[in-house]
C-alpha cells in the first residue's frame, strides 16, 4: 500500500477545494468589462445631463405652452431625472467593483462567501451576491 500512496494515485482520488477567489489574470478580464461598462455608463449619463440642461433652458414662461403640454414637460423630465439617478448608482456600483478587484475580494459572495459564477459577473459585472444568495433574498 505505501508504493500507492507514494506514487500520487490517492492524492487524485481527495477532492481539491474550491477556489476562494478568481485569478489575478480573471480579475484582469473583469476589470476591462467594467471599465467598457464604466465608459458607456459616463456617456449616457452625460447625455442624460445634457438632455436636462436643454429642457431648463428651453423652459417657456410665457404660456406659450397649454397645461397638458406643461405636465407632459414635466413628466419627461421626471423620467429623465430618474434614468440620470440609475446611472449614477449603476456607476457608482461599477466603482465599487473596481475596488473590490483591486483588493481581490471581487467575485466572493458577501451573503454565502463562495465564488459567483463566472457567467453571472461577466452578465451583471457589479453583483456581490451569487445567484443562490440572490434567489434566497425573495
């Protein structure tokens, strides 16, 4: 029995451990996504921005314009207010991803401490749950 163990066949048969986290190579791949991610978002946020420059200084306070045409202004700004503010939290999640792979901490569940599928972070690249976790939460 000792030539077996010498010879590594029962170290194959012992289950290696899951990883604890992602590579510094993989950590490389997800960083350049959320950094495209991160330079799309900018430029629909300042679009956005811009979007809601041009309707405060478009503003017509002469009554040119009928109440209907005022709340249906008032709502589009509403609405582009409202994508504005999901960028700027998709951004700033964006952010936080930057950080956490720059502290190699990026891809660990904070709910379960498990790896996230790879498939999952390449998807919805700032998630700090797994799906499990995720799923667990409704």
């Amino acid at each position: 029995m000792p030539s077996i163990l010498r010879s590594g066949f029962m170290e194959n048969l012992v289950p290696k451990a899951a990883p604890t986290r992602y590579s510094d190579t993989e950590l490389g791949e997800f960083k350049q996504l959320i950094l495209s991610k991160m330079d799309i978002a900018q430029q629909e946020y300042k679009d956005l921005m811009a979007t809601l420059d041009g309707s405060l200084s478009n503003d017509d306070n002469s009554g040119a314009y009928a109440t209907l045409e005022d709340g249906a202004a008032t709502l589009e700004k509403e609405t582009v207010y409202q994508m504005a503010a999901r960028q700027k939290k998709f951004m700033e999640q964006l952010e936080a991803a930057l950080v956490r792979i720059g502290n190699k901490t990026y891809g660990i569940c904070r709910a379960t401490g498990k790896l996230i599928r790879k498939e999952r972070l390449m998807a919805v690249p700032h998630t700090t749950l797994s799906m499990e976790a995720k799923l667990s939460q409704n």
